[in-house]
C-alpha cells in the first residue's frame, strides 16, 4: 500500500510540473510538450496532479477534453483505488 501512495505522489508531482513548464513554453513560444503525453501522465496515475496544475497555471484551462478529461480521469483512478484497497 505504501509503495502505491507513493507512487502516486510522485507521478502527480511530475504531472503538476509538466503543467508548469509548457505553460512557460508556451509563453516564451518554445518548443512544447504534446497534450499526448500530458494525458499520458494523467492516465498513470497523475491526474489530480495534472488538474491542480491546470488550474493553478491557468493553462489548457479553454480545452474541453482538459477542464472536464483530468478530473474524470482523476474520478476513476479514486475508484479503481477504493475497489482495490477496501476498507478493512
């Protein structure tokens, strides 16, 4: 169980990051990273990561598939994790 809590807190970690720098690059207009692989990270666990980051830096805040796919991902992952670690 450990192992999984922080697993998730790393990949979250990094989705939140990812937000970060392409909202930087984006500014500068440099080289960016491709919404594949943001929602890469978010369906590996860092969605909520993704999403606090989205929202935190303002960015990809006007895409549909952003504003409403990462908490939706984030939705599923909770209950793929309450399915699998029951409370005992």
């Amino acid at each position: 169980m450990e192992i999984v809590l922080v697993y998730f807190l790393i990949i979250n970690v990094i989705g939140y990051s990812l937000m970060g720098i392409d909202k930087k690059r984006a500014v500068r207009g440099a080289w960016r990273i491709s919404e594949a692989s943001l929602f890469t990270v978010a369906f590996l666990g860092g969605a909520l990561g993704c999403t606090l980051g989205m929202n935190h830096f303002r960015h990809k805040t006007k895409h549909w598939y952003f504003k409403y796919g990462m908490p939706a991902i984030f939705a599923v992952h909770v209950c793929l994790l309450l399915s699998l670690f029951p409370r005992t």
